[in-house]
C-alpha cells in the first residue's frame, strides 16, 4: 500500500471525485492540499478557515454574476 501525505491523499480525493465543481472550486480545493500536513493543528484550522472564505468570496461573485445575467436576460425578454 503507497503511503501519501496528508496533502497528497486530499489531493488526489479531489482529483478523483466525480463533483459538480468547476474549475476554480478544485483550484481553491488543491490550495489546501498543499498546505494541509505541513503546520500544527492551529495552522491547518487556519488554512481551512482562509480556504472557506475563498469559497464565500467566489460563491458571492457567482451569485452577483447570475444577477446581472438574469437581470440582462429579463429586460432582452422585454424588448420581445
């Protein structure tokens, strides 16, 4: 049995799960691989906690953009 890090094991369950993440999520996903394993407990509770604001930050982007996309879908429907 192979041994891998424990950034090694949580990226390659990230590369292996079959998600309906985009692109950028996996990216956010595969930053934490390359940290976890490499600090203290404190250090790794950290990074989770910066990796989850990433998260909040793209999430809050794409709900904007799905705003302004239905917005600019609704008054094209208007002009009918």
């Amino acid at each position: 049995m192979q041994e891998l890090s424990a950034g090694e094991a949580w990226e390659k369950a990230v590369d292996e799960s079959d998600t309906n993440l985009n692109k950028e999520d996996i990216n956010i996903l595969l930053m934490l691989s390359k940290m976890l394993g490499q600090t203290d407990l404190e250090g790794q509770v950290s990074q989770i906690e910066i990796t989850r604001r990433v998260f909040r930050q793209t999430n809050k982007r794409g709900t904007e953009m799905k705003k302004i996309k239905t917005k600019n879908y609704t008054v094209d429907l208007d002009l009918l």
